[in-house]
C-alpha cells in the first residue's frame, strides 16, 4: 500500500503531445521567419537581367496605363524606361532612373516635365536637366509606333 501512493513518483508524460506541440511551435516560427525575410531579401537583390534587350513592344497593360495615366515604366532589360505621350501627342521614351540617386522618375504632364521625387529633380521632356541635384541628363529612347498600334521601344544608336 506505501508503493500505490508515493509523492516523488512521477507519472509519465505522453511524448506524442509534446514532440507535437514543438513541431507546431517550430513550424509557425519557420512561417513567420520566412514571410518576414522573403520580401527583404527580394528587395535587396538586384534585378535579373532578363538579356541584354536592344527593343520592347508595349504590351496592352503599358499602352493602357499611357492612355490612363499619361505614362508607364517598362523594363528593357534590366533598365527602367519611363514611355510618355508629350503634349503634341507624341510617343516619347527615357530611362526611368534619376541620375542624382537612382530614384524612379515620373512624369507629370500639367507641368510637361519629368520628375524624380527623391530630391526634386526635374527634366526637360527630352532629358535634359531642368532644375535640382542630377548631374546629368536622362538617357533618351527612341520610339516608334503608336497607341493604336504597336508601340516598339528601342535603344539610340550611338552616334
């Protein structure tokens, strides 16, 4: 009768419970990790250029968005190219990246001039360097086509 009721006698645990409640515990801190860590390691790798392209074709969604928006940014290669209708209604392109700092470039048509955001950099419609701390212009493009057609997108010839 003193064995059935001893105090220090432990009484077994289900090893089942606890491997699976540390397996759970495990996996959600896997999840979190990751969904944390997935977008800053994708923002901080560089682009994957995808060749060296010497020309694009619009596509419908960028024509759409220059019709709506009075821009869109494209990529050519691994450069950002800013494609805009100019108050004349012409198709013009340059490259999407401010020279001071690297920051995307817009295009703001009520003042038909081209903008980069980061320090109030401003560009003629042809690139060239308006006002603010860029040191150089933007990279022209040349375009051919039209909105109601194919739009083709292409590096200038170096003269």
């Amino acid at each position: 009768m003193a064995d059935e009721h001893r105090p220090n006698a432990e009484e077994p645990r289900s090893p089942a419970r606890r491997q699976l409640i540390t397996a759970l515990l495990g996996t959600s801190l896997t999840g979190w990790l990751a969904t944390i860590l997935y977008p800053v390691l994708r923002y901080l790798s560089p682009l994957q250029a995808s060749g060296s392209a010497d020309e694009i074709e619009l596509g419908d969604k960028a024509k759409t968005d220059i019709a709506a928006a009075g821009f869109a940014i494209v990529a050519l290669g691994a450069e950002r190219v800013i494609v805009f209708n100019d108050a004349q209604a012409k198709l013009r392109a340059l490259s999407a990246r401010c020279t001071h700092e690297g920051c995307t470039v817009q295009y703001k048509a009520d003042e038909s001039i081209i903008w980069c955001a980061c320090h109030n950099g401003r560009f003629a419609l042809d690139g060239r360097v308006l006002s603010g701390p860029p040191p150089r212009p933007l990279l022209a493009y040349k375009t051919t086509g039209s909105l109601d057609s194919k739009v083709v997108v292409s590096r200038l010839e170096p003269a």
